[in-house]
C-alpha cells in the first residue's frame, strides 16, 4: 500500500547548509521509525526535483516538499505549494509549484494538496560544512516537524502555515539558492 503522506528532501550534502534537508529527513525517519508510524509516510531524498517526481506524487493523500533557502526569513518558512506555469530554475531543475504544474498534465487531476517547508541557510559553497546558525535552525525545523507529523489532515497543516504575507513570486524563490 501507498503510504498516504510523502516527504521529499531535496539537496546536497556537499554544499553546506543545502544539507539542511537531507540531515532532518533523516532525522525524521528515526523518529518516524521510534514512534510506530513510519508506514504513514514515505521518505524520499534528491539532489534536485525533477519531472519524474511527478510518479511519487500519485495517489498520496499529502506532499511535502523540504529544502533550504538562502532568502527564506529564519527559521523557516511553511507554507502551501499552489501549481504555477513558471518553470523556474535555480539550483535544483525544478520548483515544488512546477512539479505540480506537471502532474495534472500526466494524470488529468489535480495534484494532492503540497506544502513546502523551507529552512534558511547561509552557505551553499561546494565543500562548506553547515554553518553553526544553520545547525539551530535544523533542531528548531525538527522541533516543527514532529508537532505538524502528529496530525495528518491538510487542514491541521493549514493552520501550522505562516509567512503567509509572502506573495506566490516571492513563495516560489524562498527555497532558492541563486
């Protein structure tokens, strides 16, 4: 059976805080794994989004998209992935909003309802280690995500939304690392 909530991490350990969400996937797994409920998800870890990402998305009840973000307000921004027409690159292939722009072309539905949860990072240099603000920042996003994984109804996620002042332009760049 599908597991009804999936979980992306995108990044690169290589590149200093880009390993923000690799490093709390992880970390979630473990406690996922301690606390029973490790089949209510399924964890997926990538260097970058790509287009055939769209086949993990099918028949979820819920996506999350994780990643790190050079000018995401700290600690963190949550907030709901609405599909948008612009593909913009930066450095993973493709945005959350254009992987969802894609999945109603290869299914003929909507995409499941997806959130984003962006951590701020400082340093993104290949070879960096993660920087001491960034480590703070990991055990604060761990802390956020053991409340928001207690519930899994879209609506109780809703409500763990903030930086909601930010517009769909800006929202799409939080994760980015030009």
């Amino acid at each position: 059976m599908t597991p009804p909530i999936l979980i992306f991490a995108i990044g690169n350990e290589s590149r200093g805080d880009d390993a923000l969400a690799p490093l709390l996937l992880r970390r979630l797994d473990a406690w996922l794994q301690a606390k029973g409920r490790a089949g209510d998800f399924e964890l997926i870890e990538d260097f970058q989004l790509q287009v055939e990402h769209v086949t993990d998305m099918a028949g979820r009840k819920m996506v999350l998209f994780i990643d790190a973000g050079m000018d995401t307000p700290a600690p963190y921004a949550f907030y709901r992935a609405q599909a948008s027409g612009s593909h913009t690159l930066y450095s993973h292939a493709l945005t959350p909003e254009a992987v969802l722009a894609v999945y109603p072309q290869v299914y003929r539905e909507a995409p499941p309802p997806a959130f984003v949860l962006c951590i701020r990072g400082e340093q993104f240099e290949l070879g960096a280690a993660l920087s001491t603000a960034t480590e703070n920042r990991l055990e604060i996003a761990m802390d956020f995500m053991q409340s928001l994984l207690q519930q899994t109804e879209v609506t109780a996620w809703e409500m763990q939304t903030h930086q909601s002042t930010l517009g769909d332009t800006e929202k799409q760049g939080a994760c980015a690392v030009q």
